[in-house]
C-alpha cells in the first residue's frame, strides 16, 4: 500500500470532518441551542463518528506501513545480517 494514497484518505477524511461536523458544532455553541433538529443531530453524530474512525484507522494504517517498511529495511528476521549481505 502507497504511504500517497493513506496521505491521501487522512487529508479527506480531516477535510470532510472540518467542513461538515466543526460548522455545526460552532454554531450551536454560539447559539447556545442545536440548530438542524434531531436529524440533524443524527446525521452530525453518524458524520462525525465515521470520519473520526476513519481518520483514526487511516493514521493506523500509516503507522503499520512505516513499521513493516523499517523492519523489511533493517532485515529483522534474517539471521542477524541486517539488511545487507557480505559475500
């Protein structure tokens, strides 16, 4: 899996949670009371759970993909040799 495509996935996932969940919560904090009805409020807590779980399972993926990459560098499990071979 390219690191490009979860740089990706994490971007959008921030963006669509930034754009869609933060307007709503703003508002109702300044105006002191929910402003889209109990839909809405369904719809913000579906949103926002499934953006921040994807988000959170992106930067996940991210992290394994890094670990495997270093220890596949490294040569962790080849006898010690380290990722290079003497002749």
């Amino acid at each position: 899996m390219r690191i490009n495509v979860l740089a990706l996935n994490l971007a959008c996932c921030d963006l669509l949670r930034s754009t869609v969940s933060a307007p709503l919560l703003l508002l109702s904090v300044v105006s002191r009371r929910w402003p889209s009805g109990l839909l809405g409020c369904r719809w913000y807590l579906a949103l926002s759970i499934l953006f921040g779980t994807a988000s959170l399972n992106t930067v996940t993926a991210i992290a394994i993909n890094r670990q495997v990459g270093s220890i596949s560098c490294i040569g962790v499990g080849d006898g010690g040799q380290g990722g290079a071979r003497v002749p």
